[in-house]
C-alpha cells in the first residue's frame, strides 16, 4: 500500500460524480490511515472557500462538507496557485487550514517514495 496518497481532482459541480468521487477515495483513504493530500484545481477551487461544499449536492453521495472536514482533519488540503488565480481566490479568503500551491509542489508529492497519485 502506498505510503502517502495524492489526489487532484479537476471536477466540481459540473461534473458531480467526478467530484463526489475524488473526495469519497480521499476521506476514505484518510479514515484508513493513509496520508492523503487533495489538491484543488480547476472548478473544484471553488471548495475552499468557506460555504462552497454546503451547495454541493449529489443523490446517495455523502455531503461534501462532511468528506473534506474529514480530509482536512486527517491530511492536506492545497488549492492550486493558477485556478485560485484565475477565480480570484488569495489565501486570506479559504479554508482555515487550506494552503495554496503551485505544480513543483504537486510534483515533488507525487515524485516521493512510497506516494501514489489519482485524478479524477
């Protein structure tokens, strides 16, 4: 089993099953005692800012602030450094606890021994 497990997800409402999808893999890895880092990129960017994953809303999923409460509590949570950009999203209006990064972050993570890496 991967040490360390790293997921993107590039989804968010507009495609709710990706979305929910990636979160779930992410809140069950970390329930498990797998390190799990979840990076934010594209639409899902919207999911750190405060409020966002309480409109998300997807039949038989499990609520989405519920899955990345469990995600930060147990691991990393980055919103990417261009999709915070492009929305206009800086680091004092995210999630407590919610870092903002770039592509050599995401690299060095998925480049490290023992790391395993998913998108969705």
């Amino acid at each position: 089993m991967a040490k360390k497990l790293v997921i993107k997800v590039t989804a968010g409402a507009d495609a709710p099953e990706r979305c929910s999808q990636a979160f779930t893999v992410a809140a069950v890895a970390a329930a498990s005692g797998v390190e799990i880092s979840l990076w934010l990129t594209g639409e899902s960017a919207w999911f750190a800012l405060p409020g966002r994953a309480a409109e998300f809303e997807l039949p038989h999923a499990a609520p989405l602030p519920d899955l990345l409460a469990s995600i930060q509590a147990a691991g990393q949570v980055t919103l990417c450094t261009q999709c915070a950009a492009r929305r206009d999203i800086g680091e004092k209006d995210v999630l407590e606890g919610v870092r903002i990064a770039g592509a050599q972050v995401f690299v060095s993570e998925i480049m490290a021994d023992g790391a395993q890496a998913l998108v969705y």
